[in-house]
C-alpha cells in the first residue's frame, strides 16, 4: 500500500510524532519480520509438490504478505511495544513505561486467531516456536542469582518455567521438578571453563545441532544399566531465560520427543515417555522427577502461584 506508506512517511517526519504514528512505523516493521520468517519456512520444505509452479508460488508469496500484515493490525506478536521503545527514549519516562519488563514473549492469543482465519493452522506452532525470547536480563546481571535453597530455587525461576510450560502445554512443577533433578535444585548448574555459570538448567549437550556456545565437563551416563563417566559437551547460555526457551525448541523440534508431547496433559505420562524417548540414560530418571514433582518443596508454591 504506497499511499499508505506515504501517508506514514509525512507522519514521522512531522514537527512531531505521536504514539499514533510510531504505532504504525513499530507494525511495519513487525510485519517485515513476520514475512521473512514465513518465507523461510517456506524454503525450509524438503521438495516441490505435484501442483506446485511458479503461479503457485506467487500466490503464496502474497497471501503471506498478506497474512503478516494482519496479524500486525491485530495487535501484532509484541515485537511492536520493544520497537516502540528503541523509536521513542521519551517512552522510558512514562508512567508504566519507566523500565523494560523482565521478559517478553508472544501473546499466542493474538497470533493465533490471526493464522487460523488465513488456514495456515501448520505456521502457527512454528511461528511461536520460532520467534525468541526476549530479555533485557544479561548473563552478569543473571550470575548473581543464586540458589541457597530448594524453595529459593523455585520462586526464582517459577515465571520463567510457568511461560516455557504454557508453550507446550505441562504444569510449572513438570519443568521445575527436571531442572531440580538436573541441577540438584540450581547449586550444580554447570560452570564454564572461565568459571561462570552455563545457566543449562536441563544438562542439554551441545551436539552437531548446536551452533551457540558449550562447555565440557564429566558426566555419568548409563550404558546396559551400567554408570560410566565420561566427558560431554553442554550448550552454554547468557541466562536462565535462554535455557528455558532452548528445552521448550528442543522438545519441539526433536521427532523422539513428539510422542511425550501428546501427553503434556498427564505430567506422569509425560514425565515417563520423556525418558522412554531418550531424554537420559539414568533408568530411575523419571521416577527421581516424579518424587520431586510430587513432594513437599513444589506443593505449597502450587498453592500459591496463579495459574491464570
């Protein structure tokens, strides 16, 4: 839309420039990024189908500028309110805006009505697993928290693990209760080789898939119910928030655990087909989680957080 385009153009550069406008400049933008992402989605498939041509392309190529320009004008993913304050400093200073929140993440209410109305149903997952995180937290601002105790642990990190469970559909105590076994409740998380914290609350190793970075240290893995120990790689993160984001994309991503997904309304059975998958080789790995989930410790913080 070049008028409309236009019309935006002689907005920002009036003697002023009202929410109004940078609303629209901050859409625009989101929408470009919405756009590139399903475009790569599109070149990420495996071959051409049998009615596929160059018409075809065309068509779908529109109907996904199509589509992000919608989801924009319905209020967007929340790429729009981060924009909005890189655009504008004075935004800092108003009410309510005096400080970045602790984490961003995409409201699924909004994309999703958008994505189904254009029968794109199979985008919807990958968007909301695609788009990142955001978090001002950086890794040294993040270092400084520290766990002295098992309830600590878990009213630090519960906001955290309540967003990664509303992504896949599991309760907070399931993803606490493994970061608790994994890291012996935040006092074992694993250090890098300059001595800081890799934030990898859930011991993923930094395979060929892994392009962030990694450290190495001793593990215990158990081969015919035997414990060897042995050397692995772990991915690294900047802070706890990533390591959230990278289990949820991690289970998401990897076929092996597509089964364990299905289950996500039974934390058991959730619990019981993440470990039948291959999540850890410690035979006794979801009965450990299962007495964590279901003890003391995470009981009277379900009494107390808010599931809505």
């Amino acid at each position: 839309d070049f008028k409309g385009l236009a019309e935006l153009r002689r907005s920002a550069t009036a003697d002023k420039t009202d929410q109004e406008t940078l609303r629209q400049v901050a859409g625009q933008f989101e929408a470009l990024f919405v756009n590139m992402m399903l475009k790569s989605m599109r070149q990420a498939k495996l071959a051409d189908g049998i009615l596929d041509s160059s018409q075809s392309d065309t068509y779908r190529e529109m109907a996904d500028q199509q589509l992000a320009m919608d989801l924009s004008s319905r209020g967007g993913i929340g790429l729009q309110d981060v924009i909005m304050r890189q655009l504008d400093s004075k935004l800092a200073v108003q009410p309510g805006l005096d400080r970045a929140p602790q984490s961003y993440s995409i409201d699924t209410a909004k994309v999703r009505p958008a994505l189904e109305a254009k029968d794109n149903k199979a985008l919807v997952e990958q968007i909301i697993t695609k788009v990142p995180t955001v978090t001002p937290q950086d890794s040294e601002q993040q270092s400084e928290i520290s766990f002295d105790s098992p309830e600590q642990f878990v009213e630090k990190l519960w906001p955290m693990a309540k967003r990664a469970a509303d992504r896949i559909g599991v309760t907070p105590e399931v993803i606490l209760s493994q970061a608790a076994l994994e890291t012996g409740w935040g006092k074992h998380v694993i250090n890098k080789a300059d001595g800081e914290p890799s934030f990898n609350l859930f011991n993923i190793k930094a395979d060929s898939r892994w392009a962030g970075d990694k450290t190495s240290v001793g593990t215990v893995e158990y081969h015919n119910g035997v414990a060897i120990r042995e050397q692995a790689q772990f991915r690294s993160y900047d802070s706890y928030q990533q390591s959230f984001d990278d289990y949820v994309n991690f289970l998401q991503t990897q076929p092996r655990y597509q089964n364990a997904l299905k289950h996500t309304d039974n934390p058991e059975t959730f619990v019981e087909e993440l470990h039948r998958s291959g999540y850890a080789t410690d035979p006794d790995y979801a009965d450990k989680i299962k007495r964590i989930m279901n003890g003391a410790t995470l009981a009277q913080f379900s009494q107390q957080f808010d599931y809505s």
